[in-house]
C-alpha cells in the first residue's frame, strides 16, 4: 500500500488558495487545516503569482476534435487537483487599499479584473475579504463596497469583511470558504457528468469514459459524498473491465498492465471507502469479485510474473487495509456475513488470510520471474534500454525517455523491450524476503487467534523459505515446533515432510546428534506403501523424497553406516567429514515422551513385587523398535537404583570387545544368545536379580550398544502404566504386549520394593493390670538380643488414645487438669534404675508429653537391656502404649539398613479411690433452716449448714480398684483463702499409725466435725487429700518403698446461715418400761422478734403421755421456750416416741424431727452397766463393713 | 470435482485421506485438510447463536482456499470429514448429499467387528466405496 501515492492513499483535501495581505496568510492556513473536515491552502504572497492557475493556453478557441486519448488516467490529475488547482481563490484586501486614494482603488480594481481572467477558464471560485480593524470598521463606506461587489460581480456574501481582531470572523471565513469549494467541485462534477450522459466526447473512447468517471468520484470525495464517489468508481471499474479485449491502442502486454493498474487503483478506492464506511461483508465480496474478474487474465506467458506480483499486491494492500479497520473487524465473527447465494466465512474477514494468500502468489511470480529470467538470459540482450525507462504520463503506462538536446520526449516502448524493463525492475527485489516478511504478518495474525495449525502451515513455508536461502537457524525452530503438533495428532506425511528438511538442516549444520536423532524418528514412522497412502510422488516434496517404506530403509541404512563408523556425514558448515569416533562418541537419550521411543522402547517388569533381601527374583526386560530394517544391539546394560544390580548383557554373536570386559570387571556379565530386534516385535529377555539392600529397587535405564561408539539410553518403562507408541497407535496393528505373561503385562512394574531382614531383637513389655488415676505408672521394657548384636538402637514411645484422636481434649477445659494430656509420659529410667543424670550426656533422650526416645546401647548377642517407662494417669482413659527398636545388626552398615521391631500394649487407666462425704447435724437438735424450707427438693443447692452449731462431716473413701490398697492417711485441707475463721474444723493431718487395708469395694471413713462461724452463703469446706499406695503381698517391699500416691477431692460448698428457731428434744439415752421419763422440747428462738410458734405432739402407741398436745406459745426473742412431758413406756425395743410438730407462724413452715431422732431404746428391765473408762477422744475412726 | 476427502479422529489425527488428482499435490491438500481442522474447532466451539448450523452435522463451507474449497461435516461421535473440490460453484445440496453418503459408508466399514475403533481405516471396500460416491458428485442431483 505504501507504493500507492499520497494522493491516492488518503481522501482528498479541499485545496484553495489565499492572494494579498501575506502577513495573515498562517493565521488563515493554520485555521482552515483544523477545520472538520480540513482545508488546505494555497498562500500566494501577491498576485502577480496568481497566473499559475491559470488553464492551458489553448483553452480560449474552442479545441479541434480531440485526439484518441493515449490513456486511460493521467498520472498527475489527481496529483494537481490535491495541491495545485485551488478550488476557491480568496482575494485579500486590506481596508486601506478600499478606502484610501483613488490609484490605490484603480490597482484593486486591476487585480479583481485579473483575477476573474484567470479564474473563469477553471471555474475557480473568487471570495473578496476586506481586511478590517476594530476600531475602522464603520468607515468602510457603503458605496466602495458596492463598486467593489459589482467589479468582481460576485453575491454580497462572499464579499467578506474580515477584521483581524474578533475570533468569530475566522469561523465566518472558513464557513465561506467550505461552501464555496464544495459548490466548486459540485458544479466540476456535474460538468463532468453532464458530459457522461451526453456523450459529448467520443463515444467510442471507453478511455474517456472511465476517465471522466474517475473524474466525478474524485469530486464526489471532496465533497464527502461517499455513496457518489463509489458509485462512480464502481462504474469506472465496470467500464474498465469491458475495456479487456477491445482494446486495441497498445502493445497487447502493456495494455494489460495499463488496465490491471487502474482496476488495482479503483480497486484500491472501492474497498477503502467500503471499510471506511464499516462495510466489511461488502468489502470481502468486492475483493472476492475483483480476485475472481482479474485472476485468470495473466496474459502473455513471458510476463506471468507480472501478473502473479499484481496478483499478491492486490491482496497485500486488501489485507492491509482490512489491518487498519481492524477495529472494525473486531465484532466480525458476529456478523452474519453469509449472502443470499455466496457464503462468506470468516477467514476472508481476517487479514492473515489474505497476507497467507499475497506470500502464495508472491511464490507463483518468483517462480514464474525465475523462468522468464532464465529465458532472457538465454537472449542475452539486457542492454541499457531498460534504464531510461520511466513512467509516462498515464498511470500504468511506461515509456522510454529520450535526451533530445536539453529536451526530452517520451517513446512508447515495444513489449519486447517493456518485459526487458520488467525483469530489470524484477531483479531488484528479492522475493524470498518479502514471501518470509507476508508469512510472519500471516503467522502472527494467527498466532492472535489461536488456530494452531494455520500458524503451523505458515510458520511451515516461513521455514521453507529460510531454508531455501539458506538460513538454517532461523528454519530450524520454526520446523521444530511444528513438527512437534504434527507429532502430537499423527499426521505422519506432514511430520514426514518437516523431519525430511530437519534432517538437511543438521546435516548442513554437521550436528550429528540432531542429525541421527532426525533420521532415526524418520526411519521409524509408521509410513507404509499400504493401501491408506498412496505411492506419493510430490511434485514439491521435501529434501527426504517421498515418505515411503524404502525411503526409510534408505535411511536407516544411512544411519547404521554412520553408526558402525564406516560412512561419515558430509557436512556444509565445516566441509568437513564426521565420524562417529572413539574421540566422537554419540550417545542417545530416550526418555517416555522422547519422538525417539518409536525408534527404541524398553519396558521393564520384576516377577514380584516383594522381595525378600538376597532372595532372587526373575525380571523380564522387553525391547521393541519400529525401525525397517533389523537391528543388531552389541550389548545391552541394564542400570538399577542400587548400582550392585546392574548388569550388561552380551551379544554371543559378537566377540567381546576387549575394552569393555575390563571396564565391566567385577560386574555381573550375561550373554544373550541373539540380541536382534525386528520390526514391531518384542525382544523379551529374562534374568534373575537379587538385592541384599532394603528398600526400593527400580529399573531407571537400559543402555543400548548399537555401534562401537554409539549408544542410546532408553529410560525403563513399567508395562502397567506405558503409554502406547505414539503415531502407531494409529495404525491398525496387532497389539503386542512387552510381557509373554498376561498379567505380569497388565501389572508389571519396573520397580520392586525389598523388604527388612527379620530383626532378631526381642522386646518385651512387661506391665500388667490397670494403671490408676495419679498413681506413676511403670511400665518395664526389656530389650533382648536374640541373633543380632545392636549397634545404634534407638527406642521410641508413643502414647496413643485407644479411641482415636489425641491424649487430650480442649473440650474439658477445667482448671484442675493440671495440664492437656490426661496421660503423660513422665521419664524412662534406665536399667538398674539408674537416674537420668547418670546417663551419658551423648546418648539421646527425648521425653515429651506422649512422645519419648531413647537410645539403646551396643549390646552383644544375648545380652539384655532394659528400663523403665513411667507414665502417669490424670483421667481414667485407656491408652495404647506403642514401643519401636530400630537398630542396625552391624556397625559399619549404613543407616538405610536398618532393622525395627515394633510392639505395642493397651493400658488401662482407672480411679483407684472414690471420695464421698456425708454431713450430719447435731443429734436431736433441729434448727428451722429458712433457705431449706424455701428450697424446691432435689435441687442442687449446696446443703445448708445451722450457723453456731457443731455438725459432723463423715468423709468415706471407697477402693473402687481390683487390688488392695492401703490407705496411708486422710486429711482435710482448708482453703486458707477469703473466709478464714469463718468456720472452724478441728485440723486432722496425723497419718494412720497402721495403714489401713483395703480390700477392693471396702470403705474407709473418717468423721470430722464442722462448726460454722460466719454467715456466708458459701463456705468452702476444702478439699480432702487422701494418701494411698498399692498393698504389695511381699513383705519386703513395705508400704513405706510403695509410692504413695495423694488423692485429693474438693468439697462441694456449704451454705450457712442462721437459723431462727432451734428445736432440740431433751430425753434420757434409754427408757426401762413402766419407768416414767421426763421429754423436753426446747424452742429457742435466736431472733430478734416475738415468735408465734404452733405445735402439735402426736400420740404413740407405746408410750402414755402427760403434757399439752396442741398449742400456741409465743417465744420471746433470744430466749426459750421449753414444754415439759413426762412419759412411761409401755413396750420395750426401739419405740417411736411421740412425734412433735412444730409450725412458725412467722415463716409459715413447720419442721419435725427426724425419725432417727425421735426414737428410743426401752429397756424391759433396768440393765445393769460395767462402767469402763472409755477414751476421750473426740474424733473416731471406725472400719465399718 | 473433489480433489481429496478426509476423516479425521478425536485427537485430530487422519484416519483416512484420499486424494484423488492426477497432479502430485497430494502434501498440499494434506496441508489444507489439517489446516480446515481449525476452522471446524472454531465452528463448533463459537457456534453461530441463530445460524441454522446450530446442532447440525454438516459445516458448511470452511474456507476457501486460492483453488480449492473445503467443505467440513462432523459426526455425532466427533469425527470430522472433510472434503475438497477445486468446483466454484457448488451447490450446498451436493455436499451435504455426498458427505450423507460418505458418512454411512463410514458407519459401515467401523461397523466391522475387525476394525479397532480410534485406528485408521484400512477396509479397501470402504476405499471403493468412497471412490464411487466421489466420482458421483455433484451427478447425482443432475441426473
């Protein structure tokens, strides 16, 4: 596009022209280019310049009839209308030049008069301004300007007063300037067509014709009458194309050149106007018109290339353009651009295609130049004609400039000389360049839209291009990565093909590693002469030839040459020889995704999967290879994970090179009988392989020797999980299978796991029974060496919750757990129960919570080391106990040998003593306790202490274990904290002289008494510690060896308050029938009120009674009230005495005595008492059942 | 005429191509028939919201190509045929008459219990059988 000229590539700018007054002449130019749309101007500095417009000196006398016209369109019409023919000439006048004297009024009048002489002929249109300051603008008088008007014989209004100094009068101007061109290219452009319908010119003269309609569209485009100018251009085109044939004016060759130049012009206008006006549907279809009406018209055979270039031109510039809209295009793919007969699809919307079509044609005309080259060079006649060829003064038509003296004239060429002419323009150009520079335009523009395999053909003919000119770097990466997505989909000719020039590209380069590594995958394509392909004899097929099966035994044959050394690769780079040498060895990397597996597949499986160490196990090992011809391997070497297993196996059909015995020594060697792979079949070879080392062992490669110094690695493949050979999974084969064994093909592994030596370590753990709450727990572990000394032993123990999850909840977030872990790993002692500061500070000890590790030391066959693991319980939960040795039998072995024997116990953990307590109030004294007669029953109020009085607490201790216990001491701690003396306990911290045993379920109780000295509604009664240990039956371990272990229990709070009335029965400890007794109720009343009190005393069957049954006494305050009985029993045994019934009728709650007190022993007769001196003691223990 | 006609499987890989020129241009139409695959991704996975090719085996035309037009039809198990013509004027009757053809002959040959579904397809009656519907083209209406 950018060969076009100026004039031609972009819309046409209205051009006219200022004359007088040269110092506003920028202001003006400069004001009427940023008009929309933009003016170009002409400044002539005076008129004296002003004949330049003027029309050819023949204009006056009406022409004779005019000649023939020797072309269609004049080159520099188009040119000259841009920037030479104005179409308004504006003539400025400053207002002194009006007003001033009458000569200066005479000159104005001359030039107005020149002026209209010169503009007539052209039709230009004449604008007066009169130049004008602010302050002089009224002096202006009336009737100059009438003169003047009348003088130019122009309308009032484009007579223009002009002043300098207010900003609107540009606009005016330029509003007047607009208007005038646009009425001058209008009436151009009827004149024009008025004489396109009158048919005023020649009517023979399709020239004319196309010429005047290219006329009018040009002047329709200066007006931005887009829908005219492109209907003309359409008719100039249509016109054009009829012009084909009937032709006759010139040389048959350059007549087409001249006719394809202007249709490629108007072709140019036509689409640039449809895109401009978004129209791309139509655009499309109109280059599609265009292609099709031009394509075939290639003309006379020695200038084909002429055509093929104009060709590629039209859809390089077509592609550009599409380019620059591109904006346009974006929304493309959206438009329905199918039309009612011809569908579009979208690539015709999209530049690359088009860029893709331009390299093609650009091919066609090189290849097309290179043969009419070649046939002018057999004439042999290039002389100096051809450079004094210029284009003419039509567009598309060349003559030969000729040097007359100082005049030149122009002579219209023969074709003979025009086509000499052309090849010498031709020569200038290189194709090959420009074809890379279309394809990468191409290939980018694809790569844009992500459709692969286009970018792929294009990056294809790059590469075949660079190829062609030698630029192997730039060809090589553009063949590879399509190589890579034919590979990818199968596509075996094309893949063919792109190897084929791989191939040349490294053996010109001389890399002979690429160069094998091409020829190998080449050789092994799945390329057949079947039925599916035909016999391909590509008239451009690649460097390889044609991809048949011979075509790949030649190869192969090649590559076997190079490989046993014999043949070398000739190379262009260094025109030097290459071997494959001692000093040049080459070797091979195959590897699962590597395109060379087709060349060499190994699939390796062990029988088992488990092996014990030193036990052998069979291993098959497969090799397949798609190559053509057979394959011979020299040897093979087969590498494991663990060095000590590999092994070379040897071909018996060949010598044993010398080198490599001694290389291998020490190495295990096998020979094979026939180490000979066909095509697609399976060399299966089987050995059995052992591994004294534990752990994995895996197959990682099997190294084939194919020459003396060629090799090629091929990574092992599991047969259970190996992809199919890639491209000839495609072809309809027999499936094979690497393994003879059905199952061992589905299943086989190419690695296998060794298990441990049997460890010969015995360890035992010795705990039996529960383990209690609090108690440490100790847990005896002994390691004894049954077989193996131990080197190195290191021991480690897990704690583990039998129910899963850890030792320890977040839930039970009470304080009291002293820490997370309700079981806790505490210390391992060592054997002899040594401390764990004597042990060596280089032995490592680990305790955590349930985490230990320990080291074992050296011990000897036979010997035995143990110690001590002690865990403590802070809940009762069952805990699994995990202890591992891990050791090494040998001391110089590695730690990768290590042996470990595992063992693992459940314990449990149980509470070995329940604490339960039980207060008591004073024995037949019953204080009216207001918080518990408000209190609903079985609520979980703390119990309710009377405040002064003395109560019993009787604290029990139950042995809810399976062994006995003893019980060392119980005690009761208060909480020295907040209510100090508020209650006063008799403080008991004396152990038991003689611990006491206890047999399982047995209890154990000890009464305090409690005696309350504050009124608080919570008193802590503290907390009972109980001191206990396990009863060991030998007698030698005595309580005192026994760890003792303390139990404590919180006491759940008291209330205390004091009570308003006291109600205490008064009655001698026994009664003897008959015998009258006196029974005192006493009702004291604490408080500070008179209390109304009713009671109420039933009759019993075994008593008579004397005394008042129901009343109501008042109890005056702090004072007492006592109600005397008497009473004479008249059965013996405990007897029910008569049950009182007290009611306040202050508190409106009654209370009576409980039945426990209010019962009494009755003896039939007097007994008769030993008095004994019983020990005071205030405090007893007693064992009860 | 048809120049070539293709079936291309899953992974985009020919399962059969046949070219049908006297001219040694057999590469380039296998160039072309690779490069058409692109168009048929395109085409299936940005359909047209109200085209009538919505849900329809045949493609239509692809694109054209300078000499050769190339025309895509895709099954419902997704393989994709794809046909060749170096005609200019084709009418769509044709084609999708000739790829109705071609796809029951395809049916027919993977039909063999022999064949391996995903392999190429090697049957020569299936290769005949192509041959005579090519050869057929464009008669059929016509006559």
């Amino acid at each position: 596009m950018e060969e076009y000229p100026e004039e031609l590539r972009t819309p046409p700018v209205t051009l006219i022209s200022v004359v007088g007054c040269p110092d506003l002449h920028s202001t003006l130019s400069k004001h009427l280019h940023s008009e929309q749309p933009p003016i170009n101007t002409l400044a002539l500095p005076d008129f004296s310049k002003i004949s330049l417009f003027s029309a050819k000196p023949d204009s006056p006398s009406p022409p004779p009839p005019p000649p023939p016209p020797s072309g269609i369109l004049k080159r520099d019409w188009l040119l000259k209308h841009r920037t030479r023919i104005p179409s308004v000439v504006a003539a400025l006048f400053s207002h002194d030049h009006l007003s001033g004297d009458p000569a200066q009024w005479l000159q104005v009048c001359s030039h107005i008069d020149q002026l209209k002489a010169i503009l007539r002929p052209r039709n230009i249109k004449l604008l007066l301004v009169v130049v004008v300051d602010s302050d002089n603008v009224d002096d202006l008088s009336e009737d100059r300007m009438l003169a003047l008007r009348k003088r130019a014989e122009l309308d009032s209004k484009y007579v223009v007063l002009f002043n300098q100094n207010d900003s609107s009068a540009l606009h005016r101007l330029g509003s007047a300037f607009a208007e005038l061109a646009n009425l001058y290219y209008r009436d151009e452009g009827r004149r024009i067509k008025l004489r396109l319908e009158k048919k005023t010119f020649n009517s023979s003269s399709i020239e004319l014709n196309i010429r005047y309609c290219f006329k009018v569209a040009v002047y329709a485009e200066f007006r931005r009458d887009w829908a005219e100018a492109l209907r003309f251009y359409d008719d100039a085109y249509h016109t054009l194309r009829q012009m084909i044939g009937t032709s006759k004016r010139l040389p048959a060759i350059q007549r087409l050149v001249e006719i394809k130049t202007v249709a490629e012009q108007l072709h140019f206008k036509i689409s640039t106007l449809l895109l401009h006006g978004g129209k791309v549907a139509e655009a499309v279809t109109w280059f599609r018109q265009h292609n099709a009406s031009y394509r075939r018209l290639i003309g006379a055979p020695e200038a084909i290339f002429l055509h093929w270039e104009w060709l590629s031109r039209q859809f390089l510039v077509f592609a550009e353009l599409l380019d620059k809209s591109s904006a346009a295009i974006k929304n493309v793919s959206s438009l329905v651009l199918a039309t009612a007969d011809k569908a579009l699809t979208e690539w015709e919307s999209r530049p690359a295609y088009y860029y893709q079509l331009a390299a093609h044609y650009l091919k066609e005309k090189r290849s097309s130049f290179e043969l009419a080259l070649s046939m002018s060079e057999t004439a042999n006649e290039i002389d100096n004609s051809a450079e004094s060829v210029v284009p003419s003064t039509y567009v598309g038509q060349f003559a030969r400039l000729l040097e007359q003296g100082d005049a030149f004239a122009l002579q219209s060429l023969t074709d003979e000389e025009y086509i000499r002419f052309a090849i010498a323009e031709g020569k200038r150009f290189q194709d090959s360049f420009e074809i890379i520079a279309l394809l990468k335009k191409s290939y980018e523009s694809y790569s844009d839209l992500k459709v692969q395999r286009m970018v792929s053909f294009c990056g294809f003919q790059m590469a075949r291009e660079h190829y062609a000119v030698g630029e192997f770097d730039n060809a090589k990466p553009l063949f590879e990565g399509i190589a890579n997505l034919y590979r990818q989909e199968g596509w075996v000719t094309l893949l063919w093909e792109v190897l084929g020039y791989l191939q040349e590209c490294a053996r010109k380069h001389g890399v002979m590693k690429d160069f094998l590594e091409y020829s190998l995958e080449m050789a092994a394509l799945p390329v057949s002469t079947g039925t599916d392909t035909q016999s391909f004899r590509f008239k451009d097929c690649g460097p390889a030839g044609p991809a048949s099966l011979a075509q790949r035994e030649v190869i192969h044959k090649e590559v076997l040459g190079l490989v046993s050394g014999e043949s070398g690769l000739a190379s262009v780079k260094n025109s030097t020889n290459l071997k494959i040498t001692g000093d040049n060895p080459l070797h091979l990397e195959i590897d699962p995704v590597s395109p060379l597996r087709l060349v060499l597949l190994a699939s390796v499986a062990f029988h088992e999967q488990m092996i014990k160490p030193n036990a052998s196990t069979l291993i098959t090992l497969s090799l397949l290879s798609q190559l053509p011809l057979t394959v011979e391997i020299e040897q093979l070497e087969v590498q494991f994970n663990q060095s000590d297993c590999n092994f070379t196996i040897m071909n018996a059909q060949r010598p044993p090179l010398a080198a490599t015995a001694e290389d291998k020594e020490g190495r295990r060697v096998e020979t094979s009988p026939s180490l000979t792979l066909s095509t697609n079949k399976w060399l299966r070879l089987t050995y059995d392989i052992k591994s004294d080392q534990s752990g994995k062992l895996e197959c990682t490669s099997v190294i084939a020797k194919m020459g003396p110094h060629f090799t090629i690695c091929c990574r092992a493949e599991s047969p259970a999980s190996m992809d199919d050979l890639p491209l000839w999974k495609f072809e309809d084969l027999v499936e094979t299978s690497p393994m003879k064994d059905p199952a061992l093909a589905f299943t086989g592994q190419k690695a296998t796991q060794v298990e441990e030596p049997d460890p010969q370590v015995d360890l035992n753990l010795g705990a039996s029974g529960p383990a209690f709450v609090g108690e440490s727990f100790i847990v005896p572990v002994n390691v004894i060496s049954m077989g193996h000394a131990v080197y190195s032993g290191e021991l480690k123990i897990n704690l583990v919750d039998v129910r899963g999850g850890g030792l320890f909840s977040p839930r039970e977030t009470e304080p009291s757990s002293m820490d997370s872990h309700h079981v806790e790993l505490l210390g391992i002692s060592g054997p002899e129960g040594e401390d764990e500061t004597q042990l060596g500070t280089d032995e490592i000890k680990k305790i955590q919570k349930s985490f230990g590790l320990v080291s074992v030391p050296f011990l000897k066959c036979g010997e035995l080391w143990s110690c001590k693991l002690e865990i403590k319980w802070h809940r009762p939960k069952p805990v699994m106990l995990y202890v591992s040795l891990g050791y090494t039998p040998h001391s110089n072995e590695s730690t990768a040998h290590k042996v470990n024997v595992h063992k693992s116990l459940q314990i449990e953990g149980k509470t070995a003593v329940v604490i339960s307590h039980q207060i008591k109030l004073p024995f037949r004294r019953d204080p009216l306790l207001l918080s518990s007669i408000k209190s609903v029953p079985d609520s979980d109020q703390p119990a309710s202490l009377p405040l002064s009085e003395k109560s019993i607490l009787i604290v029990s201790a139950k042995n809810s274990a399976e062994v006995p216990l003893h019980l060392l001491s119980m005690s009761l701690e208060l909480d020295n904290e907040g209510v100090g003396g508020s209650c006063s306990m008799p403080h008991e911290h004396e152990t038991l002289l003689d611990p006491a045993l206890l047999v399982p379920g047995e209890e154990f109780k000890k009464v305090f008494t409690v005696i309350s000295e504050a009124n608080s509604s919570k008193l802590k009664l503290g907390t009972v510690c109980v001191r206990w240990g396990r009863h060991s039956v030998n007698e030698e371990q005595s309580s005192s060896t026994v760890a003792s272990v303390l139990t404590t229990q919180t006491l759940p709070d008291v209330n205390v308050e004091l009570p308003p009335l006291v109600v205490s029965l008064d009655c001698p400890p026994y009664a003897i029938i008959g015998d009258p007794f006196t029974f005192l109720v006493k009702i004291r009343n604490q408080t500070q009120l008179l209390q109304e009190v009713k009671f109420s005393l039933a009759d019993a069957q075994s008593f008579v009674l004397s005394g008042s049954h129901n009343d109501t006494v008042f109890v005056l305050p702090k004072s007492e009230h006592i109600l005397n009985y008497k009473l004479v029993p008249l059965a013996s045994g405990i007897q029910q005495l008569p049950r009182f019934t007290l009611t306040s009728e202050r508190y409106s709650a009654g209370f009576q005595p409980s039945v426990a007190a209010s019962t009494i022993f009755v003896f039939p007769s007097k007994p008769h008492f030993k008095v004994a001196d019983v020990e005071d003691k205030r405090m007893e223990s007693l064992v009860a059942e | 005429m048809i120049v070539c006609v293709a079936v291309v499987g899953h992974q985009n890989n020919p399962l059969y191509i046949q070219s049908f020129t006297e001219a040694d241009d057999a590469l380039k139409l296998h160039h072309i028939v690779h490069c058409s695959l692109d168009v048929v991704d395109e085409r299936v996975n940005n359909p047209k919201k109200s085209g009538p090719t919505l849900n329809e085996t045949f493609l239509g035309l692809l694109y054209p190509t300078e000499n050769y037009k190339v025309y895509g039809y895709l099954t419902n198990t997704k393989v994709k045929f794809i046909l060749v013509t170096t005609d200019l004027d084709v009418r769509d009757a044709d084609v999708r008459n000739f790829f109705r053809r071609f796809h029951a002959a395809y049916v027919d040959a993977v039909s063999n219990p022999f064949h391996v579904p995903g392999k190429k397809i090697t049957s020569r009656t299936f290769a005949e059988r192509v041959s005579t519907i090519v050869k057929s083209f464009g008669l059929s209406t016509a006559g």
